[in-house]
C-alpha cells in the first residue's frame, strides 16, 4: 500500500479517483497478492536506490478482478511469473538476431552512397541507436512490471478507446515493415537461384513485369514462397520465437563475418575499403553538404527502431525481470548495430574496389558472388534473419493491436495471419525502389507518425503516474473507472498527438511529391521529424495534463 502511495505521491496527480486505485489494486488473486506484497515491500529499497533502483524494480504481475471481456483475452492478459522465459541472453540474442538483417545492412550501405565516410557511418547510426535505447529501456519498463503488452498499457494515457489510435497506428508501421522484409527475403530468392540456374553466373533473365504489379511473376512468386514460409512460426506463437531467436542469432553471425572475410580478401585488405573519403570534404562532389544529410540520417536510424520502440513491452512482458530486459537490451542493441553498420558499410566500400562502383544492396552483392555454397549459405542466411526479424518485430506487435481492438474476435493467430495480408497489399516493392524511399519516405514517415506516441506514453507512465497502473481499469469500460475519461478518450492525449504529427506534415507531402515545395523550415522539421514529434507530444501532452488537473482541483 505505502508502495502505491509513494508512486501516486511523487506522480502529483490530482486525481479523485486515486484511492479508489490504491483500493483496487491492494486485492487480487493468489499469485496477484503476493506479487504486489513483494513489490511493496521492496519499494522503500528502490526508491532509496534512486533512478536505477526504481528502473530495476521487482515486477509484480496480477491478474485484474472482473475483466471486460471486450478487453481481454487470454492474448492480452498480463504475464505472470510462470509465463517469464526470456534472459538476459535471450534479449541479447534477440536484438542480435533483429540486427543482423537486410534492412541493417541496407540502410548502413545507403550511408556510403550518400557520401559518408566509413567512421562517419558509424558513429551516425551509434548515435542514433544510443538515442532510441533510452525509449526502448523506458518503454519496456511498464510491460516487465506488469506483464502487459503494449496496447493496454496504451490505455492509461490514452482511455479505454483512445488506445487503439496509437495501437493502430503502430500495427500499420508493422504491416509494413512485414511486407518490406518479405519482399526482400523473395528477391533473395529469387536472384539467388537465379544466380545458381542460369548458365552465365551474373546473366538475368529479362523477365516481363505483371502491369498491375510493376514486377515479374517469378519475383512475385518467391515473395509469395517467402510470406508462406513465415506463417508456421504464426500459427505456433511466442514459443516458436524463443527459439528462433535463439539459434538464428550465432548463425547470422558468422555468415556476417565470412562476407566481411570475402570483402577483405577481394579487396586487398581493409586498406582500400577504408581509404575511401567523404564526399563532403573541401573538394568532394557534395562539399559543405555533410550537415544536410546527417540529420536526415540520424533520424532515418531512429526511425528505424521507432516502432519497436513503442512495443517493445510486448516482448518484455515476457522478462524474467527488469534486470534482464535493461542488460539485454543495452548490450544487445547498440553494439549489434555498430559492428552490423561497420560490416555492411566495409562490404559497400569494397565493392567500389572490386566492382568499380558502390553496391548497397546484400542481395545483388551476394548474387554477384557466384558459386554454389556460398549462394546456397547466402540463401540460408538471408531467410533465416528475415523469419527473426518479421516474426518478433512485425508480428506481435500487429497481433497485439488486433487484439486490443476486439479481444472477441481476434487472437495473437488471427491477428498475425491477418498482419502476413496486409503486407502484401501494402505492395513493399515500391518502397525498395531507392535509398530516397527506403529512408526518407518510409523511416523518417515511420518516425513522424510515431514519435509523439512515445513521447505521450513515457511521459504519462512516469511522471504523471509514477510507474503505477491500475490493473483492474486498464480492463475495465465502467465509466466510473480511472482510465475511462471522456468516453473511453483521454482528450490532452488525442490532442498532443495531433500537435506532434501535425508539424511534419509538409514535409512529407514534398518528399511523397504531393506538393512541390514547402518552406524551409518544414523541411528542416521532417528531416528531424522524431526528435520534434517525441518532444512536442510531450510537452503539449503534460501541459494539458496539469491545465485540466488544475481545472479539476479548482472545481472542488
């Protein structure tokens, strides 16, 4: 009791209806009453700890009285202790395996076309992932705790129904993301058999593209072939993701470094493939540029992680404790990320040296490799991370959504299935055309329709709520309720987020070329689209916040 007294005290919420959650979230079940006993009775340690006693506090997972079963389900209950599988290790493992991936590889190659040096690629995409860890630890704070996912968490800042407009939002972002890793994996397999059954190693056949796709048959049909092979790992759930996680991790590895290798080798050594300069140096072909792509690329590397960001709680409801979430994700996120960038940026600068000219793209770079095994590993390699990837990234946090929409009629199957087909519609390959839509259409867009939800969501958890939730609202549609508010809306919520997406609006118009141009200053705005839509749905969001908490104290 003292426990949730301290978090509602420091909160300075001036709710009325905070006894009433001191009240309710003092009775549970068995397994719940021991839980939160623990839990208070740690509390006085952690808070004496200071910040990291509070981040790595015990978790205390109940299960709520009375749920609505409009907003439960066996899917989005919380976790209790026994369904707790995921180590440090297996955090680890898993950003490892979520790393190691095409996309990575891609993104950190596109930095070399756009004229970065190597060390200068580095540190960009380090700072980026050091920048969205942060949010990343935070945000998987209330689901280790809990035990909840993210769309229910959702429901403390947003209401009851206001939740499924961000939850929504993210599932579109994972639809996507669905489609693009799917498409990638068909096309490595595609012109990687390619690459073993023509007769001339780098021939291709000049196949006729299907007009209402703007792409041949065959590549279709190994995006097909790919998108089929992901949906046994669906129908099997979280289980079937440890394990992927688990071994796809160590694989993935040494086949980055036996490319790396090849590099080496190919290129005489790291001399030439390091040697390559800027483009933005006094002379170079983009002199005095360096500061107008950076910012564009710092946030094209947020972006990327944005989303997982945001529902990174429905992974680590499943943390055997905070403890494990934090190492895991702090060791396995940033380093992962550099050593990958490093990989795939030495690749790019290599085939500078060995082809004549800089090939950002893994799969044309392994098709031009030739040979049977190393194309039947490269293969092997490429499917294996894009199941990692899609399955943990995409899937769950899709599923998830659905679920939160209607727990009646979808399960974490369902939902997931329904994921797989809107990824094809959303037609991927249209996205992959180009390093300027893969990064500032799609990532940097990613990260504007996004960013203000993180802002929102931490800044309620842990300054307004002091990292308390009620259990039994978070479940509940009586109007009387904590997290009912206007309707099931939580108004300052609704408003923030359109005040932080709002602002980068132009700028996308002008980068999707629906408008021709815009003022500078939305220009600037979109190519740093997160930072501005993270902080501005904060702040708008704690302004409102404490104007219709002091209205409400007025009127007593």
């Amino acid at each position: 009791m003292r426990n949730l007294f301290l978090g509602w005290r420091v909160s300075g919420d001036g709710d009325t209806t905070r006894e009433k959650l001191l009240t309710s979230t003092s009775s549970s079940s068995t397994e719940g009453a021991s839980a939160s006993s623990s839990s208070a009775g740690t509390s006085a340690a952690a808070a004496a700890d200071g910040l990291w006693g509070k981040l790595l506090e015990p978790i205390s997972p109940r299960v709520p009285r009375s749920p609505d079963e409009w907003l439960y389900n066996q899917d989005c209950a919380p976790t209790m202790k026994a369904g707790r599988i995921l180590t440090a290790r297996d955090m680890g493992s898993l950003w490892v395996a979520l790393v190691v991936g095409v996309p990575t590889y891609y993104l950190a190659g596109s930095l070399v076309e756009m004229g970065m040096a190597w060390w200068q690629g580095i540190l960009t995409v380090l700072l980026a992932n050091v920048i969205v860890l942060i949010p990343m630890v935070l945000s998987a704070h209330a689901g280790t705790k809990f035990g909840i996912p993210f769309p229910v968490i959702a429901r403390a800042s947003f209401g009851i129904r206001g939740a499924n407009v961000p939850s929504l939002l993210r599932a579109f972002i994972c639809c996507g993301w669905f489609g693009i890793q799917t498409w990638i994996g068909g096309q490595a397999i595609f012109q990687l058999l390619n690459t073993l059954f023509v007769v001339h190693p780098h021939a291709q056949f000049p196949w006729p593209l299907l007009p209402w796709l703007g792409i041949s048959a065959p590549a279709f049909a190994s995006f097909l072939f790919c998108w089929l092979l992901q949906l046994g790992f669906i129908w099997n759930g979280i289980a079937s993701i440890k394990e992927l996680e688990r071994y796809s991790a160590p694989i993935l590895i040494v086949l980055s470094a036996t490319l790396l290798a090849w590099a080496y080798i190919k290129a005489g050594g790291f001399g030439p493939i390091l040697s390559a300069p800027s483009q933005f140096v006094p002379g170079g072909a983009k002199a005095g540029q360096f500061w107008q792509v950076f910012f564009p690329a710092l946030t094209a590397n947020v972006g990327y992680w944005v989303g997982l960001s945001l529902n990174i709680s429905d992974i680590t409801r499943y943390s055997e404790s905070q403890a494990d979430q934090f190492v895991g994700q702090a060791i396995g996120l940033p380093l992962s990320m550099a050593t990958f960038t490093f990989i795939g940026i030495a690749v790019t600068s290599a085939t500078v040296v060995i082809f004549g000219h800089p090939i950002s793209d893994p799969i044309k770079v392994l098709s031009l490799i030739g040979g049977f095994l190393p194309t039947l590993l490269s293969l092997f390699g490429v499917i294996l991370s894009i199941l990692a990837v899609n399955i943990t990234a995409n899937v769950v946090g899709t599923a998830n959504s659905l679920v939160n929409l209607n727990p009646r009629i979808f399960s974490f199957r369902g939902g997931g299935i329904l994921t797989a087909v809107l990824g094809i519609l959303l037609s991927p390959w249209r996205l992959m055309q180009s390093s300027q839509g893969f990064i500032f259409t799609w990532l940097i867009g990613c990260s504007a329709l996004l960013g203000p939800v993180g802002g929102i969501m931490l800044v309620d958890y842990y300054s307004v709520r002091g990292r308390a939730l009620d259990i039994d609202a978070l479940y509940s549609r009586d109007e009387k309720e904590l997290y009912w508010y206007t309707n099931g809306f939580h108004l300052p919520a609704m408003v923030a987020l359109v005040a932080g997406i709002l602002p980068n609006v132009p700028g996308f118009l002008a980068t999707v070329g629906v408008v021709r141009e815009v003022p500078l200053v939305f220009s600037v705005l979109y190519n740093n689209a997160w930072f501005v839509g993270f902080f501005l749905g904060a702040v708008v969001y704690w302004i409102l916040y404490k104007m219709q908490n002091f209205k409400t104290e007025e009127l007593k």
